[in-house]
C-alpha cells in the first residue's frame, strides 16, 4: 500500500526548473599560496559568490555577520577564498585544529560539492577557525553521510581584527566529475557558534537542510579542469611488533600498495595489496545487554572510497545491510584476517552508477583463503529518483558457498503539496548458501515526510528465517518488523519564548512479530518534553513501554539466565546537555524502570574540556545497575580522550577505555604526522592491561609503525 501511495505522491519524470543561485569559478593562471591570508591578486581579481541568508534562528534574513567567499581553479585544483567577517574576534570559537575533527564545538565553513549535479551524491569539505579541516561522503540526498572518508586536499585559516580568513585547495584529482559539465552542484553553509547561528547560500526553505544535496545551488566556469593521467600511487611500509604476556616479542616488516587510476574523469579502478589498517582508530568498547548483535562502523580508509556508491534502500535502522563491508578483512571476534589483495571499480556513465568490489583474503586457522565480491548498479531517475541492483558472492568463514542478490526504487521529490520533501523506498534481497531450499527473502517498503515543523516515518520489513547475506548484517530473523514515527518540532519566537530556541515532541511505535504475526516485541517510546534553548543546551525527557517474548532462556550475563516468556516493562529518560561551544561542556543521562523480571537503571555521564586548539579532552562513563530475580550484576564502561594538535598536521591522539566484563584497559595511542596532503606517518601503540588478583599486568603491547606516500601522475 504505501508504494502505491507513494507512486501516486511523486513525481520523476522532467523536473520543473528551480531557480537556483548560481557562482562562477575564475580561472587563473598563478595559483594562490595556502596559508589562509586572503592577499594574492586572484582574490582581489575573483567575485564574490553572493551573499549567504540565516537559516537559524530565523529563516531568510540577513545574518549577523557578513560572509565573502570567492572561487577560483588553474586547471589542477579548485580554491576557495573565504572571508568571515566578525565585529567581536575574541569571541570566534576556534579550539579544535587536527585534521577530521567534529568541528560542531567550532566556527566554521562547511561545502557540497555535487561534482556529477546528479543532485543526489555529493563531496563535503568544511574548515575550521582553528584551521581543522575535514571532508565527507554525502549520499542519498543526504540520508547518508561517511565521515570517515579522507581525501586528499588541505586548507589553513587565521584570525585576524576583521574576523577570520580561510583557504581551500581540492585537486581536481581528489573528486570524480563530469568533464563535459563545466557546472556542479554547490553549497555552502557558515556556523556562528557563540550564537548558535547559521547562514547558508541555497536551499533557503526550514524544510530544506544544508545536506539536502537536490537544493544546492549552480557552481558555472570548471571548464578545463584537468586531472592528470588520473593515476593515484601510494606504496606504504609497516613495521609491528606484538608482545604477548608469556611469549617472545615478534617484529615483523611489510611492503604494500595501494593504487588508483581514474579511467575516466568519473570511472575509478582501485588496487590494494598487502592491505594494511594499523592506522585505524579501534572501536568503541559496548557491552551488549540485548538478545541481538551490536553494529560497529566501517572505519577503513580502502572500504570508504566511493562507500556511498555501495548504499542500498532506505531501511528501518538496524533492520538489515545487504552489503556490510566490516565482513571483510575481520573474523566474528573483530580479529584481523590479513587481505592479500582487493580491486575495486567505482564511479558514474551517464545516469549509472557503478560499484565493483573484489577482496582475496589470506588463510587462518579457523579458514581458508576467500575469494570475496560485490556489485552494485543504480539508475538515476528524474530528479531526486533511483533503481537499483545489488549482488554479493562469497562467505568470510567459507562455511558455504554464499551469494546475495536483490534490487531497491527509491522515489523521492521536495515538491510534495508545493514544497515539501516525501520519500519512498521498495527493496527485496535473497541470499543463496547453495543448498537450494530455505524461506531465504527478505523485503520491505518505506515512506517518509522529512520536514522542519512535522516529520513522519513508516516502515515495513519481513526478514525470512533463513535470510543469511554472508557478507551482510542482520542482528534478526524469521520476522516482520512495522514501525511509526513521529516528530513535531516548532520553533518559537524569542519574544514570546525568551530563550527557548524550539520544543520538541516525539512518539515511536514499532512491532516486530513471527511469520505468523504473533507479537515478539512491542516498543512504544514518548518524549512528551524536549527544549532547545538559544545557548544549545537542551533538556528531553521520554518514556518507554515495552513487551518482549523470549522463546528460549536470555542469557543476559554469564550464569545469569532470564527464563522463557513474555515480560511488559516501562522505563524513563531524562537527558541533558549543556552547549559544547563552552570550554567546558557535558551531559548526562539518567534512565531507570522495570526490566525483564526486575529493575534496570543507567547513567550515562559525559564532559569535554577544549582550554584551547593544543589541548582537547573528553571523558564518558557508562554505569548500568541490573537486578533480576536470576541475579544481579552491574556494567561499568570508562573511556577517555586527550589530543594533543601540535599543528594542523600534528596529531598524538590517546584514546583509553575500560570495561568491568573484560576487566581489561586498553589504550590507542596514536601519532599522526601529516607531511604533506596524502604523505602520512603513523605511530601507533595498544597496550592492554589487565588485573591479577589484586595487580595490574600489562597482557600485550601492540605497536605499529606506518608511512604511506602518495605519487599522484
């Protein structure tokens, strides 16, 4: 049913033309020096791209500071001068520096670039007063945004008495694009923390966020835009040395490369051999007191390129991934299963886009050599529309011989009763273990209304009992899953409210059945209360009623098992959190009620001290109290976080976690130098300690050493 409303709903045929602004790139000979000083001719000689509207707190006016920002490109890379005028600089929030930081504490620029205007994908950049520097992949209109992605670009700010300054340089090299459109996709968008102000240059509509890639304005003069040869070669050196408690110490050494070449200006074959992750920051620790899997991003640098070519459907969270690329390269304890080599092909024909993905990995003791693939193929389809295939071969344990394969529309338009956004996604997948029988389908259909002051979304789902995409996710089967949800966010008049920026009200209701439709987990979840206030702090309470059968006993913690049956519970949560545009900022949860057959309370504590862009801190601790008639146990979780930003290029990041399951403390201590954009050197040490009785013994240190150095032709 909802397909059919949506069909009727939407519109993909020829667009109507929106009136977009549009900025154009001056071309120059001489290129400017990156140093965030705006003193070159090329900025004096390059027109400003107009100017940028608040969007928050109030829709459409003139900001409170005025922003210039001017383009220019010499063939190889494109250039943003960009000039935030401010009449208070001591008041410029500027504390974080290293590369990739969450500039959300920061001022900052934040830029789309939809490099194809297939007003659907786009590459985010963003630089902060501080001189961090960040970039992204946004997909899906915005439904999808991989931040761990890294390209190859760089940028400097500075402050000074007009405000502060910034500049840009992307290689052409870095993003794929159509050479025969000298026009992109293009938006920008300026955040004035201390105020809790934002500005931005398209797309000036409440319902319309910055990452709603279709309202992005029109980025003219990228003729002659030249990427080389496009070949991309980065050999890398790693030496580790692991030292397990009770055994000699091992040092070993390894070659690799990782190659890339566009084959056209938006087709890009990527080789990797000898694949190596020793940079990679470790996972957060979670203990899991649910019945299903817990779900760890994708981090892995070869794995993110062009990630979001790979996306499929627009699912209920945690539902199902059909293609979920942590099954490769790590075995179900999260060990490392050393890759051999992996080819990828990624990139956009025409209307297509294209995703080719191929990994041989090494044998362990627990299997043997696997040969491991996917391959995904999209349609655009009108303006903000695509259909889909998708189709994975191979099992990480070798335990069958393994093939997923299944096909997603998803319809979307922001024209919906004039001006307002309505989604809608279809999909099924099968997956094949050879054996030829099995209920082995899975399929579902969603419909959302994404808007400002009202939202909406329902989503259905049946995953079959014997549903098992080997080289995907899925922490539950043999069911159907509904779900509703519902926002009502309205913004208030400071007048009226005083500093009450917006409440909030949300209802979730979801319910996932057997086959047969009888109820094995119903949740209903109200926030009856939630204030944004003009500062940022925010103040939500919510309440919880759940049911869930249990088949089988639950074993929640070691020798405690709750038995078989069914159990009603309702819990409350009150969450707080102070503005991080503070030097000093935290928050805290407190959530308690009836759990299972007993009591469960939690605390989630938090704070974050940036005294200034050296130096950042952060801590979390995690405490669960549980009392079952079984038994009682309590959880305990402790991480922290000291970064050390010597430049924006020099990073010792220390990231310490503990856990009272494990009963273990592990430390990532990572040095990161950046040489120059794309030249990394990587340090890295993980020790683990445990407890002995009633010492403290160091059982393994695990070191890494890594250069990676990029030769671009």
């Amino acid at each position: 049913m909802i397909p059919a409303l949506a069909a009727l709903a939407l519109w993909v045929g020829e667009p109507e033309p929106q009136d977009r602004p549009r900025a154009e790139v001056l071309v120059v000979e001489q290129a400017p020096r990156v140093d965030g000083r705006l003193d070159e001719a090329c900025w004096r000689a390059a027109r400003p791209i107009g100017e940028l509207r608040q969007m928050v707190p109030r829709i459409d006016v003139e900001p409170s500071e005025q922003t210039e920002i001017r383009l220019v490109h010499d063939g190889r890379s494109l250039y943003f001068g960009i000039r935030c005028f401010d009449r208070d600089p001591s008041g410029i929030v500027a504390t974080l520096r290293q590369r990739d930081a969450d500039l959300d504490p920061d001022d900052r620029i934040e830029i789309l670039l939809d490099t194809f205007r297939d007003r659907r994908n786009a590459y985010f950049f963003q630089i902060g007063a501080a001189g961090s520097i960040g970039d992204a992949l946004v997909s899906r209109n915005g439904g999808a945004f991989k931040k761990a992605w890294d390209g190859i670009f760089d940028g400097a700010a500075v402050i000074d008495e007009l405000g502060w300054s910034a500049e840009i340089e992307i290689p052409f090299a870095t993003v794929a694009f159509d050479p025969d459109d000298p026009t992109w996709g293009f938006n920008v968008n300026r955040c004035i923390k201390r105020r809790e102000e934002f500005a931005r240059w398209s797309g000036l509509t409440q319902d319309s966020s910055f990452f709603r890639i279709a309202q992005a304005g029109d980025l003219g003069g990228l003729g002659g835009a030249r990427q080389g040869i496009g070949l991309d070669l980065v050999p890398f050196f790693v030496g580790r040395m692991d030292d397990l408690r009770g055994e000699d110490p091992t040092i070993t050494g390894q070659l690799g490369l990782d190659a890339s070449w566009r084959l056209t200006p938006s087709l890009q074959a990527a080789v990797t051999i000898n694949t190596d992750f020793a940079e990679t920051e470790v996972d957060d620790r979670q203990v899991n007191l649910t019945r299903f899997p817990l779900f760890f991003p994708e981090k892995r640098d070869f794995f993110l390129q062009d990630a979001g070519i790979f996306d499929f459907a627009d699912r209920d969270a945690g539902t199902l991934i059909p293609f979920f690329s942590r099954r490769i390269g790590l075995d179900g304890a999260g060990g490392e299963v050393p890759i051999l080599a992996g080819g990828k092909l990624t990139g956009r024909a025409g209307d297509w886009s294209i995703g080719l993905l191929d990994v041989q990995t090494e044998a362990t003791d627990a299997f043997g050599e696997q040969n491991l693939g996917v391959a995904r193929l999209t349609h655009n389809v009108g303006e903000q529309s695509t259909i889909g295939v998708i189709g994975t071969a191979g099992d990480p344990t070798g335990a069958s011989d393994a093939t997923t394969y299944g096909a997603d529309v998803n319809l979307a338009t922001d024209e919906f009763l004039g001006d307002k956004n309505l989604q809608s996604s279809s999909w099924f997948v099968r997956s094949d273990d050879g054996t030829g029988d099995g209920d082995d389908l899975a399929f579902g259909t969603s419909l959302r209304y994404p808007n400002d002051l009202f939202s909406f979304g329902l989503f259905f789902a049946e995953i079959q009992e014997d549903f098992d995409p080997a080289l995907g996710f899925v922490p539950r089967t043999d069911i159907r899953s509904y779900s509703a949800a519902l926002e009502l966010k309205p913004r208030h008049d400071p007048l009226a409210w005083g500093t009450i920026r917006r409440t909030e009200y949300q209802l979730d209701v979801s319910a996932v059945t057997d086959l047969e439709d009888h109820l094995e987990t119903g949740t209903i979840e109200v926030q009856p209360l939630g204030f944004l206030f003009d500062s940022g702090d925010r103040i939500n309470l919510e309440f919880e009623g759940r049911h869930d059968r249990l088949d089988e006993v639950f074993e929640i913690q070691d020798g405690i098992g709750i038995p078989a049956g069914d159990y009603d519970f309702g819990r409350a949560r009150l969450e707080v959190s102070t503005s991080n545009k503070r030097e000093l900022s935290g928050s805290a949860t407190l959530e308690g009620g009836t759990f299972y057959d007993g009591t469960r309370e939690d605390l989630l504590l938090g704070a974050s001290w940036r005294p200034s862009a050296l130096l950042n801190t952060s801590i979390q601790y995690q405490y669960n109290d549980v009392h079952l008639d079984e038994g009682d146990f309590d959880v305990h979780v402790g991480r922290a976080r000291v970064d050390l930003a010597f430049t924006p290029r020099v990073l010792w990041s220390n990231f310490v976690q503990f856990d009272n399951q494990s009963d273990t403390l592990g430390v990532n201590s990572r040095l990161r130098w950046i040489l120059s954009p794309g030249r990394d050197l990587y340090v890295v040490v993980n020790p683990t300690v445990g407890r002995e009785m009633d010492s403290l013994v160091t059982e393994e240190v695990a070191a890494a050493f890594k250069i990676a150095y990029t030769m671009r032709f």
